[in-house]
C-alpha cells in the first residue's frame, strides 16, 4: 500500500494513542479521550485507529486490559481478584468479571485455579488466530511447560540480582507475526535514527516484550525494540520514547529464540522465585543485547534479561 504524508502523520499520532493507553491501561481510556490524545474528532480517530491497528479503539483496550489481568492472575496469585478487578480499568467487580467470562469463556477465580494441563488445552480452545508456523514452534501458543522441563534450565540459567539505575529509550514497536520480526523493527529503528544522530558508541540496543504468548495469539503480541537516548537538548517529535526504571532486578545472560526465552521466564517464576526470598514486582522485563540486533537474527545474541523484583 502507499502511504501519503497524511497517512505517516496520522501514524504518529496512532502511536501516541497506543504509548498512552500502555501507560494508562487503569485510567480513562474513553474514545472521548483517545480521540484527543490523537488530536481527531472521535468518529475520525475510531475509523484511522481500526484501519492502522485492525482493532476498534474499544476491542483493543478491553484485550489488553483483559490479557494483563490474565497474566497477574497467573503471576501474583496470592493478590484477591477484586484487587486485581479495581486495577483493571473497568468500573466494577461485576463489569469486569462479565468481560473476562466472554473473552476467556470462564471466570477470573476459575482461570486462577487451572492446572497446567487445564491451561494448555484452555490455550487451544482460545489460540485459533495463533500463527505459530510463522516462528518455527508449533505449539508455543497453546502449551505450558511440565517443571521437569522447567527445572532442566536450572544449571544453565544462573541468576544474581542487582540494582539498576533508570534510563530511556526511543523504541520502535512491533508484533511477533515473523521470525525475524525483532531484527526488522530494529533495522527500521536504526535506519531512522542514525541520520538524526541517536545512535552513538554508547548506545545500548533493549527490548521489552509486553505480551506472553500463552495468553495473547502470537500475531498480537507486543515487542518495543529500544536504543538508549543520547545525551541532547531535545529529541525529534516523531520519537516514541519509554523507560526502564530505576529499582532492583533479577539478571541472568541468556541466548535463543522467543519459545526458549519463554521457557527460561518459566523457570525464572517457578523455579527461582519460589526459593530466593524475592517476588516479581512487574510483569513487564526487559533485555539487553550485547550486539546490534538489526545486524543478525536476535536469537543468535547473547542478552542480559532484566525482571523488576521485591523482597517477598
């Protein structure tokens, strides 16, 4: 398709829409709102944001907000679903436990209490969209991992904890629909800011990827390919920029392909957690490359994976 000019200042300001609602997944996520956010009239700004994300404002908001409560249930599950229902962003216990029985065809209490051999086929009655040829694992959208398989991991991923103080990062985002989705989004991300000057001998390259594919259908899933921000006056306004805080994290050098990351996550929840007197503070990590991932496939560099935690 070509894209006009209006059509590129029209993605601009859907992006903003989308680094707002990430942001503010709690608070008022109106079409009223977003459509201000965008600088559009609402009718205008629900037709450009159904034809640039393939969702309505509204659909898009609810899964996202749905799919992250369905990970803190998996994540935190001694924190009451009514807590979790007020974190939500829906009006009420009662709005919420509606929502979350028709998107996932059971209630918040009973997903919560799933085995994992009730998950994994859970995951296949609800990943019909999955497109898991499109990263070379068959199942990943539909499995859990056994904790034999889980603990197999544990002499190979060391982990120590350490603090970190805060940075930003201008990112590029993108969906893991192909196998080489992360090495393309950063290729775009260096390609535009190399001639602006953002990339320098410092620069460190750092990915986040907000979704988990057990919850969200792969082609959905989220990934913001990031560089860190130089030191300058004033950054270009097409910039999409976030942070990783400053606080206390687990760490561990880790290298494979989205399946094995996720393996390695597994193991890092059930496996560490449990033991080291620690708790996840935020579902949300991060991972430091130690090479430019626009230049080889991201699977093939070693990174240094980032998860914020608490004492427990």
């Amino acid at each position: 398709m070509h894209h006009t000019e209006d059509d590129k200042t029209t993605g601009i300001y859907i992006r903003k829409v989308l680094e707002y609602i990430q942001n503010n997944l709690e608070g008022d996520l109106s079409l009223q709102r977003l459509a201000d956010v965008a600088h559009y009239s609402p009718f205008h700004f629900q037709r450009m944001f159904t034809h640039f994300v393939d969702e309505t404002p509204k659909q898009y908001v609810i899964r996202l907000r749905l799919e992250r409560i369905a990970h803190y249930l998996r994540v935190f599950p001694d924190v009451p679903v009514s807590d979790l229902a007020d974190r939500s962003g829906f009006t009420s216990l009662s709005t919420f436990s509606r929502a979350f029985k028709n998107f996932f065809d059971i209630s918040a209490i009973e997903y919560r209490q799933l085995s994992n051999e009730q998950y994994r086929n859970l995951g296949k009655t609800n990943s019909k969209n999955c497109k898991t040829s499109l990263i070379n694992t068959n199942d990943l959208c539909i499995r859990d991992f056994s904790m034999d398989e889980i603990m197999d991991l544990n002499e190979k991923v060391i982990i120590s904890t350490k603090r970190v103080q805060g940075f930003d990062l201008i990112y590029q985002s993108t969906c893991l629909d192909k196998s080489d989705a992360i090495s393309l989004a950063y290729r775009k991300l260096c390609q535009w800011a190399a001639p602006r000057g953002l990339l320098t001998a410092e620069t460190r390259f750092v990915g986040m990827l907000l979704d988990i594919p057990f919850i969200t259908s792969i082609e959905k899933c989220r990934y913001w390919a990031g560089i860190t921000v130089p030191a300058m006056e004033k950054l270009p306004r097409e910039a999409s920029l976030t942070k990783v805080p400053d606080g206390f994290y687990a760490s561990y050098a880790f290298q494979g392909n989205l399946f094995s990351t996720v393996k390695s996550l597994a193991f890092f929840s059930h496996g560490w957690i449990p033991e080291s007197g620690y708790a996840i503070k935020e579902i949300v990590g991060y991972e430091i490359y130690t090479e430019n991932p626009a230049h080889k496939p991201s699977e093939t560099i070693e990174r240094e994976i980032l998860i914020p935690i608490r004492p427990a």
